[in-house]
C-alpha cells in the first residue's frame, strides 16, 4: 500500500500547510510548474518525490526533473506529465502514445482546474489533474490530492482544500 500526496502548479508557492496534509504520505507527485529549486528541496527533504517540469519552470528546475515521468507504482501504469490536455481533448502531442499505450493513471497539471475522471475511450484510464497548489492563476481554491494505491485499486481519494488562491489559511 503507497499512500500519494499529489499537487501541482504551485508557482514558486508552497503552502506550510502541505506537510501537515501529506504527513502521512508515503511518497509525493509534483505535475509541473514547480517555480522554483526551493521547492523542490523543501518536497524532497520531506518525502520521496516524483516531479515533471512545466511550462514555468526554468533551467534549474528543469535539471533535477523530467518533461514526462512513466513509471509502475503498485500494479499501476502512471504518465505524469504537465500539460496533458483533458478527457476527451488531450494534447495533440500526448494524444499518439495514450491512444496506444493507455497508462491506469495519466496525472497532469496545468489547467488548474482539479479533474478526476475516468476515460472509457482509453480502456477506462484514470484522469487525474490536482488543481494548483499555489497563488497564481486563475483557479479559486488551491487544492491537492491525496490518495493510496494497492495491488491495482485506488481507493481514499481525497481532495484537500488549502483556502482561497490568494489567503493564507
């Protein structure tokens, strides 16, 4: 069983409020737009962390993560990538590889619109984008996900609401 704590989008912005939400978390999934290496030392001195790049982040960033992450997780297929577009209207240059080789779990960012939704065109793969974590953007509420994985079900799917894009709770 592998406790998730997932988030994305955070803009160079990481609440103090992630650590108590993901504290029983055994691992954490950053969809890009990261912002900066501060947060990325933060994430990884706390928990394991898996981590794609976004659009936003720079060289620095870029260095210590990767543009799509493809990994197996607890009888899971997982793609993370940053921008991924949504069911049914994926990004043009994602669209190829999942029509061939749908993953159980595509997790994307970039929207900032938090979206869990399972695809029946794409052998019932699971669609899940976290919303934005941090203060930029348009998004009203910053938002996570956490979740466990075991033996091929996902179950606890929780979203965590971390107040208004722009208060501090």
């Amino acid at each position: 069983m592998t406790r998730i704590g997932l988030l994305s989008d955070t803009h160079g912005f990481l609440d103090e409020a992630i650590f108590e939400h993901f504290a029983t978390c055994d691992e954490l999934w950053h969809a890009g737009d990261v912002g900066s290496t501060r947060i990325l030392d933060q994430l990884e001195a706390f928990k394991p962390l898996r981590v794609v790049f976004g659009n936003i982040d720079n060289q620095a960033v870029r260095i210590r993560s990767v543009e799509n992450l493809h990994f197996e997780l607890e009888g899971f297929r997982i793609w993370m990538t940053h921008i991924g577009g949504a069911p049914p209207g994926y990004n043009p240059q994602v669209r190829p590889e999942l029509r061939a080789n749908p993953p159980h779990l595509f997790v994307c960012g970039h929207s900032h619109i938090l979206r869990v939704i399972r695809d029946p065109k794409l052998h019932n793969m699971l669609y899940i984008n976290p919303g934005a974590a941090g203060k930029e953007g348009f998004h009203n509420v910053r938002t996570l996900l956490r979740f466990v994985l075991h033996e091929g079900k996902i179950s606890e799917m929780e979203v965590v609401e971390l107040g208004k894009r722009g208060a501090l709770n």
